[in-house]
C-alpha cells in the first residue's frame, strides 16, 4: 500500500495458486460414487497467478460524514485448467 496524501492511496498484490486434479466434485456426488471413472495419469495441476491494483479515495464531509470511492482491476492467469 502506498499513500499519496491522507486521502488517496493506492494498493497492489498478487497470489499464486493451484488445484490438485480429483474425482470428487459436486457433479460426481450427485451421480454417485459407481459412475466416476480415475483419472488419466497426464492430467497435470492446475496452476494461477493472480494481480490486483485498486485505487482508493475517502474524504470527511461535515462533521460526521465521510465518503469514498474504489476503482479495483484483477487479472488472473491459468495454466493447465482443469475442465
């Protein structure tokens, strides 16, 4: 986080994640448990990484008032999906 006056400042991060491949999921325990197939061995985990900037504004009006606006953008890139 980076304050550029009292009022305005500015915020960035970023994340890695990942999804290790399963059979279990909610489709394939409403199907049931004799339906679902194993996996084929190439299936690879799921990988991402993710960014987030956001700009943020606040301000007092008055005594008791205050009021703030936040413009935020993320982006997030994912590798080997799993479908």
């Amino acid at each position: 986080m980076y304050k550029f006056t009292k009022t305005f400042y500015a915020r960035a991060g970023a994340s890695f994640g990942y999804k290790v491949p399963s059979i279990f999921s909610t489709a394939s325990e409403e199907e049931g448990i004799n339906t679902i197939q194993p996996l084929a061995n190439n299936i690879k985990v799921e990988k991402s990484i993710g960014r987030n900037l956001d700009f943020n504004y606040r301000t007092i009006i008055g005594n008791e008032t205050s009021i703030s606006f936040n413009q935020s953008f993320f982006v997030t890139q994912i590798s080997k999906p799993l479908v």
